[in-house]
C-alpha cells in the first residue's frame, strides 16, 4: 500500500478527524491519568521527563525522514513549513523534560497513545508537504502570501504563551513542595490552561500557513484533546480552591468562549 497515494492519505485524515470528534466528547467523561490528574489506575509508569522525550521524539524523527527522503527537500517554502514544525516538537521532545521539576510519573499506557498519535499527526501534516501536495502548491512566493504570513504571526504568539504559561508552571513551588498553587499572570489571567491555548494557537497558526487539510485535522484534535483536560482541570481547581478560584471568572481554554 501507498501509503502517499491521495486515496489512502485522505482517508487516513477523515478518520483522524471523526476519532477527533468522538474523543471530544469520550474525555469529558473519561480524564487521562497524567501531569495535575496523575491516576495509577492506568497502570504502569515511567518518570515524568523519560515519557515526555518518549511520546514527543517521534513527531520530530518521522518529520525530518519524510523532509529529508523526499525528492522535494530543497524546495523553500517546504523548508520553511517543516522547519516550524519540528523547532516546536525539538522544544517539546529535547528541551520541556529536562526543565520538568519533580518526580512525577506518567503512565504507560498514555505515553503510547500519544506516540500513536504524534506518528499519525506526522503522516498527515509532513506526508502533505513533502508527498501529496501538488507540485505547484507552495511555490517560494508562498512565504509572502497574506496565509503564510498571518499563520506564522499566530504560530509564533502561540509559542510565546506555551513557553512563558509553561514558565509560570514550573516555578510555582519550590523544590520538595508538592502542594497545588493557582498559577497567575500570563495568560492565566484569562483561562485555566494557558499553557494548553498556547499550543491550540500555535497548530491553528499552523493550519493556516500551509493551509493543508493534514494540519488542520491537526488543530481540530489539538482542542479535542486539550479542551476537554483544561475542563477537568478547571473543576480541580474550583474543588480544591473553591470561591478563591471561582472570583478569577477564567474560561477553560479560550478566553471569554470557553
């Protein structure tokens, strides 16, 4: 099988996105047992820094070997496109867990899932680029087109909320505290997860600069994942921190829709 063949591609993303749909609605009753809702009914662990490298490497290997095995390598505005991609996931497989502080677990069985997934999201958004988009469909001009240039303006900004909401995390407690602490400033003063709208903009940034169906397949799983965490997320604060939290009026994900 063809694993570039336009047939099999798209139906490789419709699928992806009815599983998007019904994994939107299948986590606001079921929470993945990792990070703030660490649950060891899912079985077993590995540390917190080990499973994140694990679960994210793979989105930057199988990106740089469809980049670099592609006859269409050297074209520019692919280099462009494949370079933001994997400047974000060098961030997130080889940079994020050495900062992680604690001793946290993360549980097999998720660290799995997401290299499923990351290897998927792979496929669709490199296998567009470098395989099944028509040849003339980002010709270098395409850096100066109004799409590419509004997409990478929000790709940035969404960088910049991730890495500093993220920033804003890390330094809550001090090392040996394992207390919960509301996290404030930043984003944060508009929704529970601003770490989690900053990569929400960052792949809606995305979507719009390649303006590619395999990257906004992409986006869509990003808020069907993420959305439904920064829900159960918000709960957990509004138990543990009652009308203290409650006073902040913050949204889930979205500032001031959800």
């Amino acid at each position: 099988m063809n694993l570039f063949d336009p047939t099999v591609y798209y139906s490789v993303v419709g699928t992806m996105v009815v599983f998007a749909v019904a994994a939107f609605f299948a986590l606001h009753r079921v929470t993945a047992g990792y990070g703030m809702m660490y649950n060891r009914h899912w079985g077993p662990t590995l540390g917190n820094r080990t499973g994140w490298m694990l679960m994210e490497a793979p989105s930057f290997i199988l990106m740089l070997l469809l980049w670099l095995l592609s006859p269409r390598a050297a074209e520019p505005a692919l280099v462009v496109m494949a370079t933001l991609f994997e400047l974000h996931y060098f961030q997130r497989s080889f940079i994020f867990p050495l900062l992680i502080r604690g001793r946290s677990r993360m549980p097999l069985t998720i660290i799995l899932m997401g290299i499923v997934f990351n290897v998927v999201n792979s496929y669709m958004i490199g296998g567009w680029l470098f395989y099944v988009s028509p040849p003339e469909a980002y010709p270098a001009s395409w850096l100066a087109s109004p799409l590419f240039i509004a997409g990478t303006l929000l790709f940035f900004a969404g960088m910049a909320i991730n890495l500093s909401s993220d920033n804003i995390v890390r330094h809550l407690r001090r090392p040996g505290d394992t207390r919960h602490y509301i996290p404030r400033g930043g984003m944060y003063r508009y929704v529970t997860s601003a770490n989690y709208l900053g990569e929400l903009t960052e792949w809606v940034g995305y979507a719009i600069l390649t303006w590619s169906v395999g990257a906004l397949a992409f986006a869509i799983w990003t808020f069907a994942n993420l959305a439904p965490r920064a829900r159960s997320i918000h709960r957990r604060y509004l138990a543990e921190f009652g009308d203290e939290y409650a006073s902040l009026h913050r949204r889930y994900i979205i500032p001031f829709i959800y």
